[in-house]
C-alpha cells in the first residue's frame, strides 16, 4: 500500500553511499528525489512551463526503443510542435465516429462472455478480456485496421503485450537497467524482436497511406470534410506545423505507437477497475444500469452515440471514483531544469526528480476523507465545492497532461453502459491485490463473475 503524507511532501534526499557509489556509473549522476503527494506541492510542479519540468528521461527510458520520440518521451520544442499538430486528432469531430468502433469491439468482447456464461455465469480475468477489446478498437481507430484479435492471435497484439510485460519486468530488476547487458538477455532479445513487429507494422500502414490519402493540396474545407472519417494515422499524415512543415513518417510511426501503448492499457485498467468497484456494491450498479437504461428508452443498446455520453451524470461519478480510488497511472516523473517554490516557501532546487504520486494524492485523508472508501458521491457538485483542483490528477495536469483523456473516457462510458445493461457483475471470492506496474494492475489477474441478464 502506498501511504499519503499529512504534510504533502516526503523527502527521499539521501542513500546509502556504497550504493550510490557503486551504481551511478550505470544510472548516471545522482539526484536527490522528492515525492509530493498533496495537490498544493503538485501544482507548482505540473503547472510549470515543459521546460521548467519535463518528464524525467530515466523513467521513461526503457520504452524508447519502442515508442522512439513520441509525445510520451520527446522534450522541448519538439514536443512543443507534436503536442500542437496532434491536438487536433482529439477533437470531438474525430472522435465522434469512433464510439462506433468502441460499441462493435464491446460487442465482441460481449458475445465471448455471452458464450462462456451460457450455462450460468462465468468467472473472467476482466484484465485479459478487456485488454484485448481495447486494442482491437485502438487498431481500428489508429491504423483502420481488423485484426480480429479478439477472436483469433494477432501477431502484432501479441507483440504489443509482450513489450508492455517486458518493460514492467525489466523495471522491476535492477541489474536490467544496463542496456548492454539488457540486449544480452533472452528478455533483451525478445524485446528487439517485438519491436521490429511493431515497427515494421506501423510503417507499412504509413507508407500505404501516404498512396491512398486525397491530394493534400486540397483546400482546408475539403479536407476538413474529410477529417471527419480519418483515422489517426491519416489526420497526422495531414497534419503540418505553422511553417507548413509535416511530421516525417518516423514522427508519426511514433506518435501510432505511443497512441497504441498509452491507450490500451490505461483504459482496460480503468475499466477493469470500475467494474470491479461496481461489482463489490451492487446499490451503485443497479442505479448506473437504470440510468442507462432510462437514456435509451427504447431504443436498443447498439444505439448509444457520442450526445448521450454527457447525459450519463452517474455513471460518470462512478467512473472518476474507480479512478481516484485505482488510478491506471499510479505515479508520474518530472525534473526540475530550474529551483521550484512552493507554496510554503520552501524551494525544490534545479536537478532534483519529483516522483508525483497520483495514488498517493488520491489516498491523501487530508484531502479525501476515508480515502479507501468507494463513494462516487465524492464527485457531485455540492461535494466538489472548495475542492483543490489538482486532487483528482488521473489523466495527469498541466500542459504535458493526456492529450487522449476525452479517448479514453468515452471508450470507458460507452463500453461501461454496455455491459450493464447485458451482464450483472459479481464479485469473485478472492479479493485482489493491487499490483504497480506500467498501470495499476491486480495480482493474479483482477477476477470477476458476469452473469447475463434476461432480455
């Protein structure tokens, strides 16, 4: 369990030397590191300029080989000008057509758990289930692409949760964080291999596209007629910074595969999450399934569209209380390039790392009384009155927050208000042990029973 500080800030600033010592020829320099668990000490840090904190490069050095210089890993001004060009890929005009695409791969992950419960109900690992649903939609709305993955193996999904295993094992062993000896291992070489897959994949998507997209010497009107059925793939392909220069087919196999790696596992995270909490009190289930069910009327379940999203109040209480109490994300990393104050004057100096704890913050009893206590009615509006606004971070803040947050929520809701109105959720017997990883996982596998409902 983590444990939130009263005070806000736990200070980590100093090691045992021989340690110190022996291992900063292989992690570089050392660097004293703070962690901050209480939204008034996060501020000042996530709402620093990307300069003044990037993310810190350590952290997040293991996924590079995979992802290359996406937003996720790239800094400065490079990070600046993607951040500006994929903004767009996340406009609601985009995003629109694809809750599509999240009903049809909901709807094949249901007609598994139909089959599998046909005789009852069925116990299901909602990790594997919905992990495998998430990535069939992003492969859609990234490249266009059916794999059918969830109906049969995919090399490229395979490979997909292979680099995402390797990475969180590699993290967790020490002597792995040396890349000379990493590539030397089976792990190493595994890791390479998926990588190529991935890669390989991602650019003949790219280069097919780049023969098939409309003249970009189209006019803006025409082509943002257009936008409204692209893909990701394509809307970057079109996209071009305020110089009228466009993104390289490196930056975008980048971006595809940062957008593939960021949203599968955050939102089955998320969703296997919120399930989980609905399942232990049935009160909020039942009273999430009516008001689905009142939105629709009569209207049938594959009829849900992006407008009904925002009339879903409930439910969405649900959703960001599953959140605050299991963020996919538990923790994230910035370092200081200049001295940070604080609100109390006390200043975190130029060089250090803040480890910013989401789940240390959204455990914080100075902030969330009874902090383990699943109540969705934490976030109605009389309750959310004087609230600091950084205490409920789970898509980060700032200007390096998640640029696929709206994404990821409405896959969430829409895959959400499905399955309620199919399938009663059950706890298993086994009570889960949450696991950190890349995201917030259970130990074991996060086990739950659906039973369908009679129609």
């Amino acid at each position: 369990m983590i444990k939130a500080s009263e005070e806000g800030l736990l200070y980590i600033q100093s090691l045992v030397r021989t340690f110190r010592d022996v291992c900063c020829w292989w992690v570089g320099p050392w660097q004293p590191v703070v962690r901050i668990f209480h939204p008034a000490f996060i501020k000042p840090v996530l709402l620093a300029s990307a300069s003044v904190a990037p993310k810190d490069a350590v952290f997040y050095s293991f996924l590079k080989p995979w992802l290359g210089d996406g937003l996720l890993m790239s800094t400065g001004d490079k990070w600046s000008r993607h951040r500006r060009m994929l903004t767009p890929a996340f406009h609601f005009n985009i995003l629109k057509p694809y809750v599509k695409i999240f009903k049809d791969s909901t709807n094949i992950m249901h007609a598994k758990w139909q089959c599998l419960a046909s005789k009852g109900s069925a116990r299901l690992d909602m990790f594997e289930h919905i992990s495998l649903m998430t990535l069939d939609s992003l492969q859609k709305c990234v490249f266009s692409f059916n794999s059918n993955c969830q109906e049969k193996p995919s090399e490229y999904i395979a490979a997909i949760l292979e680099l995402s295993a390797l990475v969180a094992r590699r993290h967790q062993k020490l002597h792995l964080h040396v890349d000379l000896l990493y590539h030397l291992t089976r792990d190493g070489m595994r890791f390479r291999k998926a990588c190529r897959l991935v890669h390989d994949f991602t650019d003949t998507v790219i280069q097919e596209r780049r023969r098939t997209l409309p003249d970009q010497s189209e006019d803006d009107d025409v082509l943002k007629a257009k936008a409204k059925t692209l893909d990701f793939i394509d809307v970057l392909l079109l996209s071009k910074d305020e110089h009228g220069k466009a993104l390289s087919d490196e930056d975008i196999r980048a971006e595809a595969n940062t957008f593939m790696f960021g949203g599968h596992d955050t939102t089955a995270s998320g969703l296997s999450w919120v399930l989980y909490n609905l399942a232990r009190h049935p009160e909020y289930q039942k009273r999430c399934r009516q008001e689905v069910r009142e939105l629709l009327r009569d209207r049938e379940p594959e009829e849900i569209e992006w407008n009904d999203l925002v009339q879903l109040p409930f439910l969405t209480m649900c959703i960001k209380e599953s959140l605050r109490l299991h963020p996919p994300v538990t923790a994230i990393s910035r370092c200081c390039t200049q001295d940070i104050v604080l609100p109390d004057g006390r200043v975190i100096p130029k060089g250090v790392i803040c480890r910013i704890s989401i789940f240390g913050t959204h455990h914080n009893p100075t902030v969330w009384p009874d902090p383990e206590v699943y109540n969705p009615f934490r976030f109605d509006a009389e309750s959310s009155k004087g609230r600091p606004s950084l205490a409920f971070i789970p898509f980060s803040a700032g200007p390096r927050n998640c640029i696929g947050q709206t994404f990821a929520l409405s896959e969430i809701k829409v895959a959400l208000a499905l399955t309620l109105l199919r399938f009663r959720i059950l706890p298993d017997d086994k009570e889960p042990r949450r696991k950190p990883e890349l995201i917030l996982r259970a130990e074991g596998g996060l086990w739950l029973r659906v039973e369908p409902l009679s129609t």
